[in-house]
C-alpha cells in the first residue's frame, strides 16, 4: 500500500477547505442580500402607514380647527365634507337635513310636537 506524499494531501484538505469556505461566503451572501430586501420592503411598509396615519391625523385636525367643515362618516369612519350627501369612500347617504325654522325646531324637539 502507497502513501500519499505529504505535500499532496495538505494541498487536498487546503482545496476544500477553500470550497467550503466559498459555499459559505455565497449562502451568507445570499442570506444578507434576502434579509436586506425583506427588512426594506418591511420598512417602505411602515413609512408607508406612518404618512397615512399622518394625513388622517393632519386632516381631522384641520377639520376641528376650522369649525367643523369636515365630519366622520358612520360607516367607514373617514373624513369627508360636511355638506356631503353620500361618502365617496363606502357610498353610505346620509338622511337629508330639515331646512327652515319649524323643521329645526321639530327636529330638535323630541317631546313636543311644534
């Protein structure tokens, strides 16, 4: 039986060594450039979210400053104007208001017919 030469057999574990080492540096390569993607999307996501959360806060600020021109709609929540018929979010159509004195008065006055 024949023995490698020394030299021979360190250059062989050196080789994979190297290979392995490679395989290594390419999975971890990979894993990071997977993992910044991921955490980016994630991020845009939730800057995303806070500009709209933002907005919201921004306009119904706007609307208690500037006496109310602005209400919620009943169903979907949001802001539209206060002179609205329909939302043009969720379509909900609010009731029609009373005009004149005595309708005002009848719909305020639940108790006495006026």
């Amino acid at each position: 039986m024949t023995r490698p030469a020394p030299g021979a057999r360190g250059r062989a574990l050196g080789e994979d060594s190297r290979q392995d080492r490679r395989t290594v540096m390419i999975i971890g390569a990979v894993t990071a450039g997977v993992g910044a993607v991921f955490g980016g999307w994630i991020a845009t996501r939730l800057l995303i979210r806070g500009v709209r959360t933002a907005r919201r806060t921004a306009r119904f600020a706007f609307a208690a400053a500037t006496l109310r021109l602005y209400r919620r709609c009943p169903d979907c929540r949001r802001l539209h104007r206060s002179d609205a018929r329909v939302c043009r979010h969720c379509g909900y159509r609010r009731q029609p208001r009373p005009r004149g004195r005595r309708a005002r008065s009848a719909a305020r006055c639940h108790t006495v017919a006026h």
